[in-house]
C-alpha cells in the first residue's frame, strides 16, 4: 500500500515499463523496417500513415525510435552492470581492509574518475574504431569509481554497529562478513544509485552516438537520429523533436523510479534531502 502511494514510484514504473515494453516489441515488430530507404517519402510529416513522419531517407521515425530503445536500454544496462560488477566489490573490499590499501584503491577511484565517459570513449574508438560495444565498455568504466564509492560509504557505515562485532566475535571472517552482513544492508543504496547511473547511462549512449562514437548505422539510435536531424530542424522538425523526446520521458521515468525507491525504502530521505 505504501509502494501505491508513492508518486514518484508509480509515475517512474508506469514509464519505464512502457519504454521496456517498446523496446521489447521491436524484436517482434515495428511499423515499418526501419534499414529500408524509401526516397519517395523522405522528410513527411506525422500523420496516420507514419506516426512521427519520416527522415531524410524515408524511414520511418517511430519504428526507429522503437529500435533505438532497445540500443540505448542495451548500452547502459550493460555498462551499468560492468560498473555495479567492478566497483561494489572494489569498495566493499577497500572498506573491509582499510589502512593504505583502502587510501590507494579510493586513489585509483579518483584517477579513473578523472576521465569522463566521452572522454574514455574518444581514447578507446581511436584505439578500437567506434560502435556500441565500445561505448558500453566507456561508460561501464566511468561507473565503476561511482559504485565503490557508495559501496564503501555504505559499507563504512555498517562496520561499526553491534552486530557486526557480534559476528566478529562469533568467529566469521571479513569476507564472510561482507557477503552475510554488510552487502544485504546497502543493497538498498546500490539499488537506487544504479537507477540513477542507468538513466544517466541512457544520457551517455544518446551523446556518443550524437558524436558518432555509438551505435553505427544502420542501426538506429537516438543520438544519431539528433545529429541527422540537425541540419534539417526548418523542413523537418519532427526529425529532433520525437527522438529528443523519448531521451526526456525515458530519462525523466528513470529518475523518477530511483526516486520512489529511495522514498520508499527511507521515508526521511526526502526530509534529509
């Protein structure tokens, strides 16, 4: 009952759920095929026959959008979980330790830290050639320092409480420890923080496809699908206008689902904040 009351929880499940869905539905079908180029009907306007019109090579934009879904929600799912997968153990192991092996391991954090996603992906498509798989692997790194500073935060946080002294004194170890103890109590924190590193991971995908560096064509993308049409925002507005849209709503559904989360597992969260 409490999970109905909240909003924010509703409002962001709602548009998640319909973005998974459309993304979902593209393996089974789309309007129309969205690597078929139709010159006849280039540049038309939204109407019943094509939803969101079409683009410069007449395909169709609301198929592509569709398409575009499932790139995006791809990319940052993966590159979240590369960074969830590196980082949470990175910084549970640094709280853990502590001493100068916590201080070099939060050092080699900020050091990767240093290197924004874009800047990682410009570096790696010069080294390996731009596609997708490169970009997951950019923003999956920028994740990783992120991850292990809440995990160690958090972990940091729980070490001190009694009942982590009584299993201490029970005879379990660090590593049993972390796994019985400490991981369960910051789940909630990792789950949250990875709704935030996804949208903004959907964020990165749509910027370095803008810049090239993503999804290659054919393969629609949203970012692409923004640099194509800006050269063409007076005859063809519609070009930018839906697939920016689907990059707000996805992105704004996101935040919103992190955010009744956070509501919901810390009614004083929102107080605090």
């Amino acid at each position: 009952m409490k999970a109905l009351a909240n909003r924010s929880l509703l409002a962001g499940c709602l548009i998640t759920a319909l973005v998974a869905l459309m993304a979902l539905a593209s393996f089974l079908w789309t309007p129309y095929d969205v690597t078929k180029l139709v010159v006849a009907d280039r540049t038309q306007a939204p109407s019943l026959i094509h939803w969101f019109g079409t683009d410069h090579f007449g395909r169709d934009i609301a198929s592509m959008i569709m398409v575009g879904a499932r790139n995006s929600i791809a990319v940052a799912l993966v590159a979240v979980g590369i960074g969830m997968g590196i980082g949470v153990p990175l910084g549970l192991f640094a709280a853990a330790r502590g001493g100068l092996l916590d201080e070099a391991l939060m050092r080699l954090n900020d050091l990767v830290f240093a290197f924004p996603a874009l800047l990682s992906a410009i570096m790696i498509t010069a080294i390996f050639g731009p596609g997708a798989i490169n970009a997951i692997i950019a923003i999956g790194i920028f994740n990783v320092p992120v991850f292990a500073r809440v995990a160690r935060a958090g972990a940091l946080s729980v070490w001190p409480r009694e009942f982590i002294l009584a299993a201490r004194a029970a005879g379990k170890g660090q590593t049993l420890i972390t796994v019985e103890h400490i991981l369960p109590n910051i789940a909630n924190q990792l789950l949250v923080q990875g709704t935030i590193q996804f949208a903004l991971g959907i964020l990165a995908e749509a910027g370095l496809s803008y810049l090239g560096l993503g999804a290659q064509p054919p393969m629609p993308s949203w970012g692409r699908m923004l640099f194509d049409a800006q050269t063409r925002m007076t005859i063809a507005p519609w070009m930018a206008l839906f697939p920016g849209m689907a990059i707000v709503i996805t992105v704004l559904g996101l935040n919103l689902l992190g955010d009744g989360i956070a509501d919901l597992l810390d009614p004083k969260s929102r107080r605090r904040r």
